[in-house]
C-alpha cells in the first residue's frame, strides 16, 4: 500500500479524529507527508529514517484557532470536520445517467453501554445496561477485568462472536481532571478485526467507549 493510502487508513482505524485538539498536528503531519513524497519514494522504512532525522525536531503552532481553516481538497484528504463548506460546488447529488445513490434509514441502532457497575467477585464481575435495536437489556458476565467483563457481557446478550485482541491506553492532558483515549481491536469469528477508540476523565469509561465504538464499526 502506497504510504499516503497507509496513513490514512492508520487514521480511520485508529480513530485520530476523536483526539481532541490535535488539529494542527495532524494538518501538519500530513502536510510533511506531502512535502516528502514530492522528492522521495514511498517507501515506509525510507520516511521512518526521515521522520528520526528530521520531521520529529519540527515544533507547529496550536491546533486550537477560532475561525475557518482553508484546505485544498488534496489536503485536506484522509481528515474529517463536522461542517465543510465548498465554495463553487456545483456537483450533483444524483447521477444524471445511472442513479446510484440509495438514501436509507438504519434497520437497528447502535448498541450503546448505558451503564456499568462492577464487584470483586470470582474475578470481576460486571453488571452492564445495554441499549441495542431500540430494546434495553441488564446482563452480568464475569472477566478477567472490568473492559473483559464488559466484553464478555455484551457477547452473552447479543450472542456476538468477538474476542478482545489489541487494548491500548494513554493521557490526553496533565493534571487530576485529565482525559484518557482508549483504542480496542476486535476480532471476529470470522477472522475480521474492527477498532474502536473513547475518550473520558474515567479510564474505565473510555475503554467502554472505545469497545462499543469497535462493536459498532463491524
């Protein structure tokens, strides 16, 4: 895979656009990515050295700027905003030929933990409130630890078939009130894998999050 194309597929699945205030570090990576590949091959050992050498010493402004960011749709490529305004578009929202846009409506909603309480008991064991298909659920589920109980609760009330494969964790900010980002890496029975990322002030909660997110995104 060409190392732009990887990057930004390292992006989706690791969820960045959930990170808060990484804006501008992001913008500028990307940017960097560019700059490189104009001269240099997409080779990713190759960018590795490049990035030890040279891009990892660059220091970038605040992402944080109250206004509107101008990007080029090159730019721009591989990040998400909440509102995007293109000035000039007259692009169609249907074929005018072949008419291959389906609007639709979910058949279920996502599953979403409502709430989780846990005891010390045989283990951990969680008492977890789910919200699946419109329908609210309490299941209890024994683990190895409070995300593995979570987990192992969800798959006995859905009948899901995943195991938790990759669990990752780190802070967001300094100091008692901090945020923590959780990632999550599913595989499914079918050898598929999924990932999902959270963010809370609670550790737990934010590896919740981020295992809903894993489960949703199948």
């Amino acid at each position: 895979m060409p190392l732009y194309e990887l990057l930004e597929e390292l992006y989706s699945i690791l969820h960045l656009n959930l990170v808060a205030k990484q804006d501008a570090y992001l913008f500028s990576f990307f940017d960097a990515v560019t700059q490189y590949l104009q001269d240099n091959p997409s080779d990713i050992g190759h960018f590795i050295r490049h990035w030890e050498d040279t891009l990892c010493a660059q220091t970038i402004p605040s992402g944080e700027v109250d206004g509107i960011r101008i990007l080029s749709i090159h730019k721009s490529k591989g990040l998400e905003f909440h509102t995007v305004l293109i000035p000039f578009c007259d692009w169609k929202l249907e074929n005018e030929t072949n008419n291959q846009l389906v609007w639709c409506q979910a058949r279920a909603k996502p599953l979403n933990v409502v709430e989780a309480h846990f005891a010390q008991v045989n283990g951990i064991t969680a008492t977890v409130t789910l919200e699946l298909n419109g329908q609210r659920k309490v299941v209890t589920s024994v683990g190895n630890g409070r995300l593995d109980a979570v987990a192992n609760a969800i798959q006995s009330a859905t009948g899901m078939d995943f195991h938790l494969e990759n669990y990752s964790e780190h802070s967001l900010d300094e100091g008692s009130t901090s945020r923590a980002a959780s990632y999550v890496g599913l595989v499914w029975g079918d050898n598929t894998v999924t990932w999902g990322a959270g963010t809370d002030t609670d550790i737990i909660v934010a590896g919740i999050r981020a295992l809903v997110s894993a489960i949703n995104n199948r």
